[in-house]
C-alpha cells in the first residue's frame, strides 16, 4: 500500500470539504484540520464512517503536530469571502502568516510536500486582463480587503523563502471565484446571496452598477484541477491559475440565477464596497500546458446542482 497521508487544512469548508471526499475517493489517508469558525463539521460528517478520515478541530494559528508521518498537506485554511475574512482581519492576517509558517513548518519536519491555496486576490484590482500568473497586481496594502488580498500574497512569499531557504517541495494554485454545493449560504458572497436571495422571492442585492466581471468555476472541476497540482512534477511550483475563465458581469450573474430559478426578485443596487475588483478573468494557459486541466461544467450546469442544493435550507 502506498496510499498517503494527507493532511487538509480548511478541510471542512467549502472547497476543503470536496478535497477531503476526492481523496478519500482516491484511497488516501485524510486527516482534516479546521478551526470552524466558516467551515462546518455538517459539510464532513458525511465522510465520518469512513476509516480512512479523521476530524480535529485545530486552528492552524496554533502549531500541530501530527502523531503520524504525513505525505502531503492542502493548506486551506483561511476564511474566504469578504464578509467573513473581514469579521476578523488580524486573525486573517494571522492565518495567512502565523498559520502559513506553521504549516510549512510541519511540511518541513516532515519532508511533506504543501500546496498552498492562494487566490486570484494577489491581483488586487487587475490592470492586467485576463490575469496571468506572471502579473504582480494591483493591491491595495492597507485597505478593508488587504487583511485576505496582502495576507495570501505574504503567505506565498513564505512559501517560496521556505523552498529556496529549506527546500521544502511546494505547490501554489491561485484559486479563483469558485461555486457549488457546500457553500456557506450565509457567507454573503455573491453566487450564494443570489441564489438564496431568489430562493425566498427576496430582492436580489447588486453591490455598484453590476458592470464588474467575475469568473465562476464549478467546485468539481477546481478540486480536480487542485489534485493535479498537487501530485504535478516535482520542478513545477506554481503558481498557477486555477479558474472558469467564462466571464459574466454581475447583473449578468444576477439576470441567470433569476432565470434558472423562475422567480419574481426584483434587482436593487447598493454601494460598491471599497476596493472591489472591476474585471477578473484567468488566463488558465498554463494549468492546460503543465497539468493538462480545464473546467468542463458550465455556469448553467453549475447553478442548478448549487441551487438544489441550497433549496435545502429554505
Ligand atoms: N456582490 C454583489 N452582491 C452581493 C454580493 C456580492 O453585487 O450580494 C458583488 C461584489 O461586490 C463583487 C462580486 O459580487 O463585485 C463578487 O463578490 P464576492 O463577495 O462573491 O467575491 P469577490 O470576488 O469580491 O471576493
């Protein structure tokens, strides 16, 4: 048997929770660290039965050690909409620091190979379109989103000191908008306040003139795409985008999620918060070039397995 041990931070949040089942899936031995404060144990509790999985509550703030060699470690932990990585932003700065050294700390001591999930954030407000991974971006360094945006960028600063200092083996996927089911529908980004928002007949909540782009991947194909990163060849570290590059304004966004639903919401605008990106597209040349990968679900397709769903909790 030469199944790993994977350690996944973040393990029980949104994309985490999808990582853990396609591991597990895949026959590894899963060990899934989350602190809960936006993941929840509703989104794993499906994959206790399984022998090979194992749950500990454990923010990454603090140092773990584990009782066990581990292989490999998905470090995912990190709250992630703005809401929520706002609600707190020295913790999120903590994460995305503290956290990271902690983490590839433990990667070191034990030879593991970490992938870090970074975040088309590092781009900031983009004067690059699409974004490619070459692009340093536009970053606001002491705004409401710099806790997330400055902290993901410091934590790959650390990933490549730790390799080039420690030769720690490291992989970095910058993650873009992301959907599908697991999502927190309380989290307030904006896939989820729509859907929720038409589920209820509620008025559908525009932030700005709704003329902002935003790239929308399917949460199968990104842990797909994840997965690929992780086990690549060993020269290649990232960073690479991993995204749906299909762009859709967010009146567009809204405009679908009104349609597939059939509901009678109606549109209303509120303020634009600070620092909120314009444009945002990935150019995914190089995941395609080096991993092989592309999205292969379409938004329409996306949304209706998101929006079952999300039906539940009406
Ligand atoms: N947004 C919106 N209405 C909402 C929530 C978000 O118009 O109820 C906008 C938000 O201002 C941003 C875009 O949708 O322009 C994507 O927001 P989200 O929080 O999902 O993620 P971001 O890409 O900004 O991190």
């Amino acid at each position: 048997m030469n199944n790993k041990t994977v350690l996944v931070t973040g393990g029980a949040g949104f994309i985490g929770s999808h990582l853990c089942k396609m591991l597990l899936e895949k026959g590894e031995r899963v060990i899934c660290l989350d602190n809960l404060f936006t993941g929840s144990e509703e989104n794993i509790k499906v994959l206790y039965d399984n022998p090979n999985f194992r749950f500990i509550k454990h923010d990454i703030i603090n140092p773990f050690f584990a009782s066990e060699h581990i292989d490999q470690v998905y470090n995912l932990a990190c709250p992630a909409s703005p809401p929520a990585y706002q609600f707190n932003a020295i913790r999120t700065v903590k994460a995305n620091t503290v956290g990271m050294i902690n983490m590839l700390g433990l990667a070191k001591l034990h030879n593991a190979r970490i992938l870090q999930a970074s975040t088309s954030e590092v781009y900031g407000d983009p004067l690059q379109h699409p974004q490619t991974e070459s692009y340093w971006g536009n970053v606001n360094c002491n705004g409401i989103r710099s806790c997330y945006d400055e902290g993901k960028r410091v934590a790959e600063t650390l990933c490549f000191d730790y390799h080039r200092q420690n030769k720690v083996d490291i992989k970095i996927v910058r993650i873009f908008n992301t959907y599908g089911p697991n999502m927190d529908p309380q989290d307030g980004r904006v896939v989820s306040n729509f859907i929720m928002q038409a589920l209820k007949n509620e008025d559908i909540t525009i932030y700005g003139d709704g003329n902002q782009t935003r790239s929308f991947c399917y949460v199968d194909d990104l842990v797909k795409g994840i997965y690929l990163m992780m086990n690549s060849k060993d020269e290649f570290c990232g960073p690479v985008n991993l995204g749906n590059p299909g762009e859709f304004t967010i009146l567009e966004l809204a405009k679908k999620v009104i349609e597939v639903i059939g509901c009678d919401s109606k549109i209303v605008y509120q303020d634009l918060p600070s620092d909120d990106p314009k444009v945002r597209k990935p150019d995914i040349t190089l995941a395609y070039n080096k991993l092989g990968w592309k999205p292969s679900v379409d938004i329409d397709n996306g949304l209706i397995n998101t929006i079952k769903y999300f039906r539940k909790f009406i």
